[in-house]
C-alpha cells in the first residue's frame, strides 16, 4: 500500500478535504490557488509542494485510471453495438432469401 500524501493525512482529521481537493483538479484549479482554498475553507496551511504532490501521486493517477477504464467501456460498448448490427443484417438477409 503506498504511503499517505500529507492530503490524505489531513482527511483524516478534515473529512472530505482530499475529494475536495481531486475535485478543484478535476475542475482544472492550479495547486497554488487549492493552497489558498484550504486556508479559507478548513483553515489548514500546506504548501503548494505537498499539494502538487498529490496531483502528481494520487489525483494523476486515479485520473489516468479512470480515463481507461472509461475507455475500455466505451470500446466495448462500441464493439457490443456492432456485433448486434451484424447479426441483424445477417438476419435481415436470411429473412429475405427464404
């Protein structure tokens, strides 16, 4: 298991402020401006350094993540779709044969 980011160190203390922080960098806020957004909102200090940390070790790679699985669903969805247009058509056509 990898170790905690300062982030999810403070969730523990501060319930909910690592799935705020993935959603400002999913709504594209920099690290500089979350720093700010976490001294207002739960009055914790961190420096933009552990902040980016956690973009680049966590939030990049959940993101990534879920990019793929996204995806892969999609492709098979699309897939799945084709092979239904397939059998339909060859249906169709030993339908109109007979």
């Amino acid at each position: 298991m990898p170790q905690l980011t300062t982030i999810e160190r403070l969730d523990t203390q501060f319930a909910g402020l690592a799935d705020q922080v993935r959603r400002w960098f999913d709504q594209g806020v920099s690290a500089h401006s979350v720093r700010g957004l976490l001294q207002k909102q739960y009055g914790v200090s961190v420096s933009d350094t552990l902040i980016s940390n956690f973009r680049t070790c966590r939030w990049a790679r959940e993101r990534r993540a879920r990019q793929e699985r996204l995806t892969t669903v999609a492709a098979k969805t699309e897939f799945d779709l084709l092979l239904e247009i397939k059998r339909n058509s060859a249906e169709l056509s030993t339908e109109v044969s007979k």
